[in-house]
C-alpha cells in the first residue's frame, strides 16, 4: 500500500474529495514526523506504538573491500504493533 492508496481509503471512508483527503493524511503524516522528531511516543491503540530509540556507535565493514568503518551513534524509529496486529502463530 502507497499513500495514494490510503488517500482513496480516507476519500471512501469518509466521502471526502480527493484534494481534502490527501490534504487530512498529509496533516496526519507531519504530525507524526514532527513528534518524532522531537522524541515524542506516538502510541495508536489498537494498532501500535513508535518510538524514538537511540542508536549505539558501532563498526560496520564495506563489503566491497573489507575496510572497516565507523559508524556513529544516532537516533532511529522503532515499530511496535499493538496486539491487533500480531500475528499468532
């Protein structure tokens, strides 16, 4: 699924015109960028939680010439779905 594709959900779902529809998952989309990008939790019940996890510093190698690199430590998203989107089995 692209966002186009949640576009037309939205637009069904609700009987919204196109250009207001991309217009409310566009809103949802900064919303989310802006708090995590600020650190913040985002926790949707029923459907999961992002998180803002830090990165240790580590040392890859370049696969092509064996050269080892380092690599810094940083931020990076994580995904953890709620139990409606676990899979059991």
């Amino acid at each position: 699924m692209i966002k186009a594709d949640l576009v037309r959900k939205v637009m069904a779902s609700v009987d919204l015109p196109q250009s207001k529809a991309n217009d409310a998952v566009n809103a949802v989309f900064d919303a989310m960028r802006d708090a995590l990008t600020e650190g913040e939790r985002i926790e949707l019940r029923g459907f999961g939680v992002f998180l803002v996890k830090n990165r240790k510093r580590g040392i890859g190698r370049n696969p092509k010439t064996g050269v080892e690199v380092a690599i810094p430590p940083g931020k990076t998203i994580r995904f953890k779905p709620g139990k409606a989107l676990r899979v059991i089995g």
